[in-house]
C-alpha cells in the first residue's frame, strides 16, 4: 500500500473495526503517507480485536510534523484500551516512544477522547522527560474553548535553551546564552483560551540553583532560590494581572551591588492592568521588601514604555545594612564612601506630567564618616524637593556635629523648596566651639546640566584661638578669630569666596582671599589662598610655639598658597618686621640659638661667647621667607650677606646687639619641618 493518507487508513479501520466481522488482527503497512503538517515513512500500523476491546500499536521509521517538534524517528505507539467509532476514539491507556534531537530518546504515556464529530478531544501526556526534568500534559479543547494543564518538575534551563532557535531571532538566541544560564525550574499552569487567544491564565514557578552571568561579569547570580505565581485575565485585549515573587536564597550582583539573599530575602508583588491597544501599564499596587532593610508601596503608569505617573512610599527599616547593600556601592569617590549610620529614615516620592516632589523624613538618624572628616548627631526633619512652582516647607535640625576637629552646637535650619532649588526662609545661628556662626543667606540650586550649586553669606562670631587650635591639634594660639563671611559659592565641585574674609589673631589683621576649595569632602581636597597679615604681635605668637621671646611686630604675606589634603604643597611666604611699628625690639637668647638653627647655622655659639651672660639682645629688624616648590623650601631673610641672609640684624637699642644669619639656601621641606619641631621641642640653650 503506498501513498495513503491518514483519512484512508482511519476509514479503512472504522470498516475492519465492525464486530459483525470476525477478524481478530489487521496489519496496514504504509510506506510513505502525507497529511496537512504531517508526514510519515514506513508506516505500519496494527489492530488486534479481542472480548476487552480493541488494542493498537504500530510503528514508523520516521514523522515529520510541525515546528518546533519537526522530525521523530524511530516512532513505536500501543494503546492496551482503546475504542474506535465512527465519531470517536479514545485511548484510555497509552505510550509512545521515539527519539528528536533536542528531546533526545523518549518514553510517554497518553491518554487520549476524541469526538470528531463534536470537535471534542481531551489528551494527556505524562513523563516527557527533558535532561532529567519531567513535564506532564493535559489539552482539551473544542469549538469554542481550549485548556492546558501544564506540570513540569526539575527541567533544566540548558534543556530550554535547546529550543530558543524555534521560538527567537538568532541575536537572542546568541544574548541568552552569552549569559550562560544554569539551574532547574519548576513550574505548574492553566492557561485558558478561544479562538481570539489566551482568556485566563495561571502560574507557579520555583528556580533552584539559578545562576547566570553576562560576559563583562558585571551582572551575575549564583546559586539562587526563587519562587513565584501569576494570575491572569483577558478581557478585549485588556489584561488584569497578579503576580508576586520571591528571592530567597544565593547570591546576586548587579554592578555595583552585592546581595545575600540568603540572610536577607526580597519579595515583590504587583496588582494591575495592561491595556494591550494602547501599550499602557497600569500598575495599582506594587510592594517591595527586603527583610530587615526596607519596604516600598508604590503605584505607576506607564504608557509606551514612558513612565507618565510613579507615587511611592519607601521606609528603610534599618539605616545602615541598607547603606552598605544599597548606597555605599554608587558613593565610591564621594564624601558619602564609608559611612556608620543609625536611625530610621521614611521616604515618599510623587512624579507625574513631568512633574515631581521627593520628602524624607529622618528620625534619629547618625551620621559617622570613617574618615573623621564629619559627623552629625540626632538628626531629625524633613528633607523635601521639588521641581515644580508650588513650594515645600522642609526643615532639618541636629543635637551636635562635627566638621573635621571642630565642634557644631545643636541647630535648626528651615527652608523652602521650590523648581529644583531651595533657599533658608530666616536666618540663624549655629554654635562653632565657643564662638557661633551666623547665616545670613544660604541658597541651593540644581543646573540643567544637573550640577549642583549653592551660596552663602553670614558672620562669624568670635571664637577663642585657644579652643580652634586645641581642637585642630595645632600649637595653641591666644586671641580671637571672628569676621564677615563674603558671598560664598560652591559650584562644580568647586567653593569660592567672593571678597576677602578678615580675621583677628595674635592682636593683629589677616585678610583672605582668593579662597577657593575644591572637592571638599572627597579624597583628595585642594586649597587655593592668598594672605596678608598686618602688625601681629610677636611676643604673643612666640609665647604660642615657645621658641623663646621675641618682641616687636611684624607684617607678611603668603602667596599663591596651595594645600593638598591640607598639607602645604606651594606658597611664596615672608613675614618681616612692621616698618610702621616703632617699639622695642627685644630677642632672647633661645630664640636667637633657635632661628640659626632654623637657618642651618650652627646652634648654641652664644652659649660659647662671651653674650652667654646677656639674656637679651636688641635688634633692629628681622624676617624671613620661604618659596615652596615641588618639595623644596627657597629661603631668604631681610637682605643678604657674603655667604648667607639676615635673619636677624642688631641695633636699634641699646646694646648688646646681635645678628643670626642663616646659610641654608635650599632645604628640603620635610627636613624643614623636622628643624621646626626641633626647635619647638628646644628647651633652649645651655648656659655655662
């Protein structure tokens, strides 16, 4: 028999299937057969008659069916049960074996009622198995409806990706597995439907061992446990869904955040609606937690693909695990990198027609930088911003704080937001150790370019030298520092100061200006200055480094200053005696063994001399200067000698006189550094 379709040999069986015939087997061998998506070689089927029923089997070399099945080869079928009628078949007990080169060699069981006649049939598969992993069928169908139980256990996702090239364009095939993809799903569905498509369907799912990984390694996931359900309903290309999920075991990073999901699960749920016609997403209630770190709630639209209406609510439940996963990754390089941090803070955000407002209330929160270059204590308020015309009232308040050494008193400040910018809406004061800060002005604006920059203006009320230098670690200074703070602009990473700041020390003036300071906060800070200083009183600033009594005044400059990191890198300094300022001079012996010393003279030749018996000495003038560059002090005095520089010259009262010259021209600014603390450390000269 060649060439017979499938409807011949079914009306061939239903004719030999007649009881009142009394054949007990049939055997159709059919060497080649076609019908519409399927195509059949070597074909033969069986049919045994007995008292329990009707039994078939058969077997095919090959069939050829539609995509993605294609080619089954090595085809063998038996049905122990089965009934044939002229409208109907049903096999209630069957297995089917063959072998496709995704699914490999297979063994399943079906089942099988059909009513032709009705356009009814219900048929299920059981024991597909797919590298190791099991899917069970069940189908039925009619004229109007359809329904699909799917059950599939441990499939492996490498068992999937043999199918992508069935389904997806090559360049997602290739995007898939450049991710390398790993792990078991588990999944069981009922999905409903018409001729139209899909009304309804339902889904669990559970991923065990997922892992992936894309090839820059900057997205990857190890040993993840997830699991998830979904629920859905189509009415007029109108989908209502509900869907949730967990995460909760392994390890996900996502460049540049690592999350254990094992110490710390994350669940989402999402209630909505996608309108199908009009690409638009409806999302009316989305929740996600993260135990023992945050929460958000959150309602969106989104309408193609634009984001047209986001309000959500986030409560960080525990301020510092959700800075080190969350926060701390994005602040690598900012003043924000390594933060200790306490407290609750509660978040609400409002974005739509292009229009938006964040708030962030703060309880109790602390602020800690590893650095110690700030700290705040006790913060509670209000943090708001806008970019739109309405104004939003915020205010922020603090017990204590701490900029580098110096200490903040508690403070409020209160402000108004409006069009991305916000000013203080009334002045006030902050206490700075004993002293206080007063702030006139403070405003704060972001750019288009999205730059932020702010101003400020105020006063700053006298603070004793004795408490700023105890608290910078630096000698301690008597007098007071106080003046008018100028317009004062950050921009750009980038604070200047327009004006001069003027200052009151050592019962003298010194004037700032030109101050610039960039990158405040961050690794490397960089100061730029220029200074004068007027009349300082000598006898106070050397009783403050105790490098013996000098008295008189004295007036200088330091130049094209430059700190790095705060440590001085650049300057052109002097300091001289005051040509304005008559008055005696006076210069003890440790002072005079000290500044050669400093000069790179030899020390202690007074205690030498016959001047040993002289505690004393008159000068005339003295002064020294230093150019610094690239490591190394150029240094000069009053005016030169033969073989070095005054520092200083004898005369102007009564004798005895004396004079100190140094003869180090070009010193190293360490070693500099280490004669200044030599003398510092100087009890001075012995005296025989």
């Amino acid at each position: 028999m060649k060439y017979l379709t499938l409807k011949s040999v079914f009306l061939w069986l239903c004719i030999w299937s007649l009881p009142v015939l009394a054949i007990q087997a049939i055997q159709i061998d059919i060497e080649h057969s076609w019908a519409e998506k399927f195509d059949a070689k070597e074909l033969k089927t069986y049919v045994q008659f007995s008292s329990d029923g009707l039994k078939l089997s058969g077997q095919a070399a090959q069939i050829s069916l539609a995509a993605p099945l294609n080619q089954l080869r090595n085809v063998t079928f038996e049905c122990e049960k089965a009934a044939w009628l002229t409208d109907a078949f049903r096999c209630h007990s069957g297995t089917l074996q063959f072998s496709q080169p995704e699914l490999g060699q297979q063994r399943i069981q079906f089942k099988i009622d059909a009513n032709t006649e009705d356009e009814q049939y219900d048929i299920q598969l059981q024991n597909l198995r797919l590298d190791g992993g099991t899917v069970n069928l069940d189908i039925s169908l009619d004229q109007l409806h359809w329904d699909t139980d799917i059950d599939a256990q441990n499939i492996p996702l490498s068992a999937l990706q043999k199918w992508l090239p069935q389904f997806l364009d090559k360049q997602y095939v290739n995007a898939v597995n450049d991710w390398q993809p790993q792990g078991q799903i588990s999944l069981q569905a009922r999905i409903d439907g018409n001729k139209q498509g899909i009304v309804s369907a339902t889904a669990k799912w559970q991923f065990t061992d997922l892992g992936f990984s894309n090839t820059t390694a900057s997205q990857v996931a190890e040993n993840v446990t997830t699991q998830g359900e979904i629920s859905l309903h189509n009415t007029d290309n109108t989908w209502d869904f509900i869907a949730s999920s967990s995460l909760m075991a392994g390890q996900v990073y996502s460049d540049p955040v690592f999350v254990d999901l094992s110490t710390s699960a994350i669940e989402l749920s999402v209630d909505g609606k996608y309108e199908a016609d009009s690409n638009h997403w409806t999302l009316a209630d989305i929740k996600l937690n993260q135990s023992e770190q945050f929460n958000v709630e959150a309602i969106a639209e989104v309408i193609d693909n634009v984001p047209s209406k986001v309000e959500a609510n986030v409560t960080v439940k525990t301020l510092s695990s959700f800075y080190s996963t969350w926060v701390k990754p994005f602040m690598v390089g900012t003043a924000a990198a390594d933060l200790q941090l306490s407290g609750q803070v509660s978040s609400s955000i409002s974005w739509s027609d292009m229009q938006h407002q964040l708030k962030a209330t703060l309880n109790n929160v602390s602020v800690v930088d590893s650095q110690q270059r700030y700290n705040a204590e006790n913060m509670n308020g209000e943090l708001v911003w806008t970019n739109s015309e309405a104004p939003l009232d915020g205010y922020l308040s603090w017990q204590q704080a701490k900029l580098y050494s110096i200490d903040i008193g508690a403070g409020q400040l209160h402000t108004q937001t409006v069009k991305n910018g916000f000013k203080l809406v009334k002045e006030t004061s902050i206490p700075v150790l004993d002293g206080e800060l007063q702030i006139n002005q403070l405003s704060l604006q972001q750019q288009e370019d999205k730059q932020i920059t702010w101003s400020f203006d105020g006063l700053l009320l006298p603070i004793s030298m004795e408490s700023l230098t105890q608290a910078l670690g630096w000698p301690i200074m008597h007098g007071k520092l106080s003046g008018v703070i100028p317009h004062v602009r950050y921009q750009s990473h980038k604070l200047t100061i327009d004006g001069a700041l003027q200052v009151k020390v050592f019962d003298g003036t010194t004037v700032i200006r030109d101050l610039r300071l960039t990158d405040p906060l961050g690794v490397l800070p960089q100061l730029y200055a220029n200074i004068d200083m007027k009349d300082l009183d000598l006898a106070l600033i050397t009783k403050t480094f105790d490098v013996g009594k000098i008295t008189g005044r004295v007036s200088g400059e330091i130049y094209n200053l430059r700190l790095s990191n705060w440590q001085p890198v650049q300057f052109d300094a002097k300091l001289a005696t005051s040509e304005d300022n008559p008055g005696k001079r006076i210069i003890s012996q440790r002072a005079v063994d000290n500044l050669t010393q400093v000069g790179g003279g030899a020390s202690g030749m007074i205690s030498r001399s016959f001047l040993r018996f002289f505690d004393d000495f008159s000068y005339k003038r003295l002064g020294l200067s230093c150019h610094l560059r690239n490591d190394v002090c150029e240094m000069a005095g009053i005016e030169d000698t033969d073989q070095g520089y005054y520092i200083v010259k004898g005369g102007g009262g009564l004798p005895p006189w004396i004079d100190v010259i140094g003869y180090t021209r070009r010193v190293d600014w360490a070693d500099l550094l280490e004669r200044i603390k030599a003398v510092q450390n100087s009890s001075g000269p012995i005296i025989e």
